[in-house]
C-alpha cells in the first residue's frame, strides 16, 4: 500500500518539474494578466472554500451520529 502511495507521490512531483521546465516565469506573468483567468482562479478557490465548508458541516454532525449510534 506505502508503495501506491509513493508512485502517486512521485508522479505528481514529476509533473511539477515538468510545468518548470517548459514554462517561464514570464509565460506565468502573461496568463496571470488576463481578466478572465484571475476570475476564473478566484472563482475556483471560492467554490472549492465553500464546498470544503458545506461537506464539513454535513460530515461532522454525521460522523458525531454513527459513533454515538454504533450505525
């Protein structure tokens, strides 16, 4: 199982090093200055904060309910 874990592990590093070898910083610049993408990423973070809140409020009341109940 640790095993599956690392691979996944490494891939992602993987892909990390590969976006900064062919990417520029000055290509990072030129896509952070269109509006619609900044919306976009600002959308993105509000949606996932919000979600992340909403599961968590379903979650602990339910997890509170199955331990007290033995369900």
């Amino acid at each position: 199982m640790m095993t599956f874990g690392l691979i996944y592990l490494g891939l992602i590093v993987a892909m990390v090093i590969a976006d900064l070898r062919f990417a520029s910083w000055a290509d990072l610049r030129s896509v952070l200055a269109d509006e619609r993408l900044r919306f976009s990423v600002i959308l993105s973070l509000i949606s996932c904060t919000i979600s992340a809140i909403l599961s968590m409020w379903v979650a602990v009341p339910t997890g509170y309910v199955l331990a007290r109940t033995g369900g």
